[in-house]
C-alpha cells in the first residue's frame, strides 16, 4: 500500500483470504462461499420438470426466492463481497476504519514496495515479525542491488513480546575472500535468525524473492537514480540495455544467476550449509580453490541501558549502537531534549549508503534490520556465476557506523506502554538522527502521544528529504508504522 492512499479499512481476514499456496484451492473455497446462481436454477428446473405446469412453477420460484435470501444472508454476514483484489474487502456496516499506517494486526515497512507487499503476504500466511523480515529483505537483495544483497553487512535487532527478550543479530566480523572484497555472510546469517525465531519454513521465504530473479523486477526510482550516478561499469548486463546504457524506471530486469543461489539456498538442509553453494560459485570465479575463511553471524543478546522512561535495546560493537547508547544517555541526563524538527542525518546525507526495513506486530514484537555494501554498489564486482554484488572492504571502516538500530520499551509497570522501534540510513549522522527522533518521542506528554497515534502522519519538513528513519510502534493492540520523510517508504499490513 502506497503511505500516501486514502484511509485504510479494517475487516477481520476471512479463512479463504489465508489461500496464498495455491491458487486452485483458492478457487475450490470460493465456489463454496458463493454458489453459482445458474447451477441452482438448473438444479430446480429438473426437479419440476416432471410436475405439472402451475406446480413446478410455484416450487422454482420459492426455491428460487430461497437462493436469495440465502445470498442476501451471506452478504450481509461477510459484509460485501470480495472485490477481486487479495485481502481487500468491502468495509464493515460498523465503519471500523483505520487511517493509514495503522493496522490491527501486524505491518512492515521497506524502501521497495514490492518487497512491503512480500513481507505482508507472509504474515497473513502464518508468519511472524521474523517471517516478513526476512523475506523483505532477501527481496531486498533481489531488487536494490545498490544499497544491499547477498554479498551485503547485516545487523539485526529482534525484541521477542512473549519472552520479553531482545537479540541482537550480525553477520559476524568482516573477512576477506579476495583483495578489496569482503566474505559473503549474509545467507547463513538471516538463516541463522530465522531457525531461532522463525515461524514458516526456511524455502517459503525465498519463494518470492527466487521468482522475481527469475521473471524479472521492474526498476524503481530509487535503484534508477542510482544507476545513472554510478555508471554501468561492472553492472552489464545485469543492470544495463543491450547498448550499455544504464536501465531507468520501469525497465524490467532478471537476475537468473541470483535465481538459482536463492533457490540452492532454500533446499540446505542447515544455516552452516546455506551459503556454501554462494562461496563455492565466487572462489572459482576469482579463481581461488577454497574460501580462506567461513562466516561467522551470531545471536546475542542486546545491549541495554535502563532510562527513567523504560528500556533501550541497540546492537553491540562494533556497531554504532553503543555510541548511541551513550548519546542518548547524555542527552537524557541533561534534560535538554533536542528541538530540531528535522534529524541531522536527514539534511546531510545524499546518497544512502545501508537499508533498512522495519517490521512489527500488534503484541509489540519487533525486527528492524539494517545492511550495507559499504558503498554505492559495493565493490563493484558482480560475480558472474552467481549475480551478486560484493561488499567493499576497502571502504569499511572498524565500527559499521550506519548500524544503530533502536527499540524502546516503556516502563515496565505500565502494561499500556508503547513499544517503539527505530531504523535509520544515511551517513555520517545515523547515531544523531536516532537520539533527536528518541528525544522528541520522550518530550511528548503519553496522553498527547496517545492522540497523536489516532492521527494521519504529517508531512515533514522540506529540508528532510536526503537519508531516511523508519519508525514502527505498538500502542493499542495496532501496529503503527511511519516515515521520516513521510511517503518515502511503502507499508504493508493487515
């Protein structure tokens, strides 16, 4: 769903909308929803065909007038009928209307819309918070090789509304495959995430993101824009025409290398074994026997710092969590909230150098991932056996400065208190834009906060257009997502 559509309509998910898997099944549960009128009027004429004419003409009529009001019943009862659309539905008689970004059960939000719509699918299909996250983000990899990828820098911040636990996710520390070019680490590291915390099976999150690399993706503005800033170097033919010049939006393209690592990858058995197809395919393109090394992504738990408010959970070193941890404590200590109506990240950075999605259920549990290549397109290097982009390990410094993502859990007392989660991309200001975005959400009074939840995000200042922060809440039993700027990220849910 596009942030800028009109108000959002909430009605509970009927059980024939879950038939995501197949789609004659779908049809078979339709036809028993709505029976076909014809069939029925059929049906009659034959039972009073032998009768006599004024007889068999009063039974087809009151059998008729039956079907109707059996019709009729069944309308009212779902309260209009589908529109033909997955998971749209005709609102309810009581008006029950969400504004958008709200949404009853669960929601995500992603710089692309097509991978919003794959995480949405995936928690009306059973999945958890993890289930979307993860999907999205391979579906990142797929359609923004610019930002992120196979061949990309994770980190993770999962907070856990059952068990009350917060995990923090890495793709372990940088190693080299080649000069210049970082190990591949991010498969086995959201396989890793997803065995602890996951929901559906592994291969069912790759569906979506092997088909749009096989089929093709359109190209979107973001990915456009940066291509003609870039170039077309080390990119052809993957991202280029047949006459080099670079593809603009709208164009169409396949990735069927990546196709078949993605699929490879949904068939291993373990995380240990999820990218060894990956490494193996780019050591005999750069001509090397064997990786030097094997990734090394863990789950630990988060690092905290207990404020009068409640709790913040971050990610660990070397990620720039703890020098936001230590921000905020400061800014928090001194009691002088910050007033700037736009982060500083917003107004600085140009050319986004991570990604970043968020997503979040309505119980308050929570997954914000964020990846980078360390640069526009990484290293430049696309491997031709398998159409990932490598990370730049020339450019990546010691502390993945870009990696800072927040949750906040309000007092633990307060069994109403919001649960808020906070992404951002952009350099060289991410950990600055968090403590302001932080700081204003603790200046505002709970019962404004409470109001202001009920209320259509705003548009935001002009000067914040460069960078992007992702926010996602639970207040309520609804999830909340929203943008900074507003209307630069595409959300989902149901």
């Amino acid at each position: 769903m596009d942030s800028a559509a009109g108000p959002v309509h909430y009605q509970k998910l009927l059980l024939w909308e879950l038939g995501l898997e197949s789609d004659e099944e779908e049809g078979e549960t339709s036809e028993l929803l709505v029976p076909h009128l014809w069939r029925l009027q059929d049906s009659s004429r034959n039972q009073a065909g032998g009768l006599p004419g004024a007889r068999a003409r009063l039974l087809t009529a009151l059998l008729l007038l039956a079907v109707g009001i059996s019709l009729a019943v069944r309308q009212l009862q779902t309260s209009g009928s589908s529109t033909g659309s997955f998971g749209s539905v005709a609102p309810p008689p009581t008006g029950h209307c969400h504004l958008p970004g709200v949404y009853h059960h669960g929601a995500i939000i992603s710089p692309a819309a097509t991978c919003s719509n794959l995480g949405r699918e995936l928690l009306v299909a059973g999945g958890n918070v993890v289930d979307a996250g993860v999907g999205a983000a391979l579906c990142l990899s797929v359609v923004h090789p610019h930002t992120t990828g196979l061949g990309a820098v994770f980190w993770g911040l999962f907070h856990n509304s059952s068990s009350g636990n917060s995990t923090a996710m890495t793709s372990g520390p940088a190693q080299m495959l080649a000069p210049g070019l970082e190990l591949p680490a991010t498969l086995p590291a959201l396989r890793l995430l997803h065995t602890r915390f996951g929901r559906l099976p592994w291969p069912r999150l790759l569906w979506g993101p092997t088909l749009l690399a096989q089929e093709g993706f359109l190209v979107d503005p973001p990915l456009a824009r940066a291509l003609a800033a870039q170039g077309t170097k080390g990119l052809c033919p993957l991202l280029c025409h047949a006459d080099g010049t670079p593809l603009g939006p709208g164009s169409r393209a396949t990735n069927p290398r990546l196709a078949a690592v993605l699929h490879r990858a949904a068939l291993a058995p373990t995380p240990d074994l999820t990218g060894d197809t990956l490494l193996s395919l780019m050591a005999s393109d750069l001509g090397l026997e064997a990786p030097s090394a094997e990734p090394m992504p863990s789950l630990e738990p988060a690092l905290q710092l207990s404020v009068p408010q409640g709790i913040l959970f971050t990610t660990p070193s070397p990620s720039a969590g703890p020098e936001l941890l230590a921000l905020l404590e400061a800014a928090l200590h001194s009691r002088a909230p910050s007033t700037d109506p736009c982060p500083p990240l917003l107004q600085a950075a140009k050319t986004p150098v991570s990604s970043i999605l968020a997503t979040i259920d309505s119980s308050g549990s929570v997954l914000l991932l964020t990846s980078s290549l360390n640069s526009s397109f990484g290293s430049g290097y696309l491997s031709p056996s398998t159409g990932v982009l490598l990370s730049n390990l020339v450019t990546r410094s010691a502390t993945s400065a870009w990696a800072c993502p927040l949750i906040f859990l309000g007092s633990p007392d307060d069994t109403e208190a919001d649960v808020l989660g906070l992404v951002a991309s952009g350099a060289p200001s991410v950990t600055r834009a968090m403590t302001s975005a932080l700081l204003r959400h603790l200046a505002v009074p709970q019962t404004q906060a409470q109001h202001q939840h009920q209320q259509e995000p705003r548009e935001s200042p002009s000067a914040c257009v460069q960078g992007t922060l992702l926010q996602v809440t639970a207040h309520a039993e609804h999830a909340h997502v929203s943008s900074v700027p507003h209307g630069c990220c595409p959300f989902q849910g149901f």
